[in-house]
C-alpha cells in the first residue's frame, strides 16, 4: 500500500493569512494617521481666513445706488 501524504509547508494557514491582512491595515491606519498630525496645522490657515472673509462679507450693510443722498441742514442757535 501507498501512504499518501499531504505538503503543509506550503500551505498559509488561516490564521497567517488573517494576521497579514490585518497587519497591512495596521500599517495603513498609522500612515493615515502620521500625514494627518503632518498635514492638518497646515489646514488651519486657510480655513481662520475663509470664515474670517465669510464673516465680513455677510456683515457688510447693502448699498443701494440707486438712492441719492440728501443733505442734513444742520441748525446753529446763535444767542
């Protein structure tokens, strides 16, 4: 009789395939996470100034041209 047998050493485990996944997102989690304490002061900036431009820009009081100045006599009692 013939025993057949069977080549584990080649085979990846579950287990080893799992960690390998897992252990690639890990990596991927701390690269995201490294630029974003790089990247994100530098974003500041930018969004201080388009809030501050946003603010002015909504408080400004409409100008109607269309409407002429008329004078204020001013009164001066003289005694």
């Amino acid at each position: 009789m013939s025993s057949e047998r069977m080549d584990t050493a080649g085979a990846l485990p579950l287990a080893n395939g799992l960690g390998f996944v897992f252990g690639i997102l890990g990596v991927v989690a701390l690269f995201i996470q490294q630029s974003l304490a790089v990247f994100l002061p530098l974003l500041l900036p930018p969004t201080v100034c388009a809030i501050f431009c946003v603010l002015l820009y909504k408080t400004q009081q409409p100008t109607n041209k269309e409407e002429t100045a008329t004078p204020n006599p001013l009164r001066i009692d003289v005694i």
